[in-house]
C-alpha cells in the first residue's frame, strides 16, 4: 500500500513540474508570406522578436515548424542587467507562389534550445574580413570598407577584378567623393548568415550614415544597404561602382525592364539602364541605351507613361560566370535611377533624390556560375521581392 502511494505521489509530483515548465514556456506565433508569386528556394528570413517577459539565457530560445524544431540562428538583439528582451533570428524557408508559412517561437525557463550547428561564417584576417560558405564560396572585405568588395571567389571563378571604387556621394554642387575612413563592426557571425556595419567618418551635412553588407549563407549573394539622413538636401546621389571579372567577347547583358531586355557589348561599348527623371519632363518612364562608351543611343524605351515600371535588375555575363544585380527603389517616385555595365565589367549603380531626408542605396549582387538558370536557384525578382514576415502573440 505504501509503495502504491508513493508511486501515485511520484505521478503527481511530476505532473506538477510538467506543469510548472508548461508555465514558463512563452510562445509567439510567425507567418512567412511569400506575396509576389515566386516559388522560393530555401531563401534568407530575418526577424527580430521581443521577448516577454525576459530571458536569462540565448538557449532558452528555439524555432518550431509544425511542432518540430526549425534550424535557426538566434542572437540576443537587446538586453539589460535584468536579461534579454530581444531576440534576432535567422533562417531559410522554401514557400511556393503566394504560400503562407506558419511558424512558432518557443522561449523562457523551460525551453532547451537544439544544438548550434556549423561554424560561423566569417573571420577577421588582418585587414580584411571574411565570409565563407563552407569551402565553397568566399567573400573578401576590406575592413576600412574601401572598394566594398575586395574579392569574391567560387572554386575556379573569380567574380572580381581588384580596382573597385565602391560607395561615393554625389553632391548637390557636382563634386563625387569617395566613402571613406570607415569604422567596421560584425553585427552578426554564425552558422547561416553573416552581417557587417560600416559607419563611414562624419560629414558635417550628414547623419546616421551607416552601410550594412548581410551575407547569407543560404544564397551566394550579398546585401548592400546605405542609409544617409540628409536634413539639408546637400546630397544630390549615391554611386556604387564595382568592376566585374566579365572575359572574352562579346559580354552579354540581361535588362529587367517592363519586360526583358537583352544586348551585347563588345569592347568600347556599354549599356544603361535608368528609369525616372528629376530634370527632363520628356524622358520615358523606363529606357535603355546602347553604343560606345560617351555615345549611347536609345535601344529599348517604355512605349508610354503607362507602360509597366522597370523592375531594375541585370544579369551581367560571360562564358562562365554570372553576377545578377538588383536595386530596390528602381521605379520610385521623386527619383532617378542608373545602371551602367561596360564591356569590360565596370557596374554603376546610382540614385539620385529629390529633396532633403532619408536617402538610401540598396543592392544585391549575386554571384552565380553559368548557365545563370541553372547556377542561380533564385531569380532576380525574388531578391526584390523579401519574404514578409509577421508576428502574432
């Protein structure tokens, strides 16, 4: 008798603490829209959850997916001396066309979070940083951000060529200045995504100027952001240049615009690609122009003002490697945007603004080996288009 009721007490002892843990376990539910109509191939979310209450630990945080849980990279994203009240969180998904995803985030006491899993992604080698994909993709960054980009390279393909002039200002009285003396930080390093922050040296006109470069581990491209607040309208652009290792002729070159413009160039020749116009009322919605370099010609243009807008992305190639460029912001309003790709791989990116603010230049370069349809795994308009992503107590 005695022996039943000490199993009896055992049994409800531990159904107790089964309670107990139950109760402090905290849950947030998260849906993943894919909203432009594009099957998705394990392509990067980013979130950021605060967390209430608070946490002691980042292990007591854990991703589920049908009550299983997900691979994810967590870091804390805020905390005091009273803990974490904020998490940062990276993962992939592969939704199909318009599909919603359905997610849970777990955390508190008694959550025990999966094993880490892989090495992070980047390293400081002395004056430069870098970001790889296992053995094989890497990225080479100057720590003073000079040229953006030192060297990309992917098994025998080599993406760049060393004389990149990277991210300028171009200011309102027609002088182009050079993003300099930078302060470099690591903002994220782990198994899935990598994250550097460029806080350029203050110019008197300028603030909150920061450049954020994201490479996740699951696509072979990086994200460019650069945001400048402009109180004083003294910016009238900004530039990014990168030369790209295009060989042999004729270099081909891929257009989004309303549709889908395609050209060669041979060498002494270039191709642009700009949408909207602070100075020319009579300027098409979109147009491309072709010809030797200072002598371009209109080779596509938008039949109308009610074409539709440029999607603003380029596939820029050779016989065995291919680099798909993006520019969010292509088609806005109050705004001019330029690509401009040569022969010999010279890529301009450019925006130019209307009016004091906010002014922003982001890109994605991806780096992709030939033929782009095979190498990519993800089209262009999937880079323009991010995941949405909500959150739901």
């Amino acid at each position: 008798m005695r022996t039943v009721f000490l199993l009896l007490l055992g049994l409800l002892g531990g159904e107790s603490l089964a309670r107990a843990d139950e109760a402090t376990v905290q849950r947030v539910k998260v849906t993943v829209a894919e909203t432009a109509g594009i099957r998705r191939f394990g392509y990067p979310v980013q979130m950021r959850v605060p967390l209430t209450p608070r946490i002691k630990e980042i292990s007591q945080v854990r991703l589920l997916a049908k009550g299983k849980p997900v691979s994810a990279q967590i870091r804390p994203a805020g905390q005091d001396s009273r803990g974490i009240n904020a998490v940062s969180l990276d993962f992939s998904t592969s939704p199909g066309p318009l599909e919603k995803m359905t997610y849970t985030i777990e955390y508190g006491p008694g959550v025990t979070a999966p094993a880490a899993q892989g090495a992070p992604m980047l390293v400081e080698d002395g004056d430069v940083f870098r970001v790889s994909h296992g053995t094989s993709l890497q990225f080479v960054v100057p720590k003073t951000g000079a040229g953006l980009l030192k060297e990309v390279r992917s098994g025998k393909n080599d993406y760049l060529r060393p004389d990149s002039a990277g991210l300028s200002y171009l200011w309102r009285k027609g002088k182009t200045s050079p993003l300099r003396n930078t302060r470099a930080e690591v903002v994220r390093n782990g198994p899935q995504n990598a994250a550097l922050r460029f806080t350029p040296t203050a110019e008197a006109a300028l603030r909150a100027n920061t450049v954020e470069l994201d490479f996740p581990r699951s696509k072979s491209w990086v994200e460019v952001r650069w945001s400048v607040e402009d109180p004083q309208d003294e910016l009238a652009g900004l530039m990014a240049s990168i030369t790209l290792n295009l060989q042999g002729e004729p270099a081909l070159i891929d257009f989004g615009a309303g549709s889908y413009v395609y050209v060669h160039l041979r060498k002494g020749e270039e191709a642009h690609f700009r949408a909207g116009s602070l100075t020319e009322k009579e300027r098409p919605l979109w147009e491309t122009l072709v010809g030797p370099s200072g002598k371009v010609k209109p080779y596509v243009i938008a039949p109308s003002s009610k074409a539709p807008p440029a999607e603003g992305w380029a596939h820029a190639m050779d016989r065995q490697r291919c680099t798909a460029i993006a520019l969010a912001g292509f088609a806005e309003k109050d705004q001019e945007a330029l690509m401009k790709i040569d022969a010999s791989g010279r890529l301009t990116l450019e925006r130019h603004f209307k009016g004091a603010g906010r002014k922003t230049l982001h890109f994605w370069l991806h780096f992709v080996p030939m033929p782009v349809h095979v190498g990519a795994l993800t089209s262009p308009q999937a880079m323009l288009a991010p995941l949405e992503v909500r959150l739901d107590k």
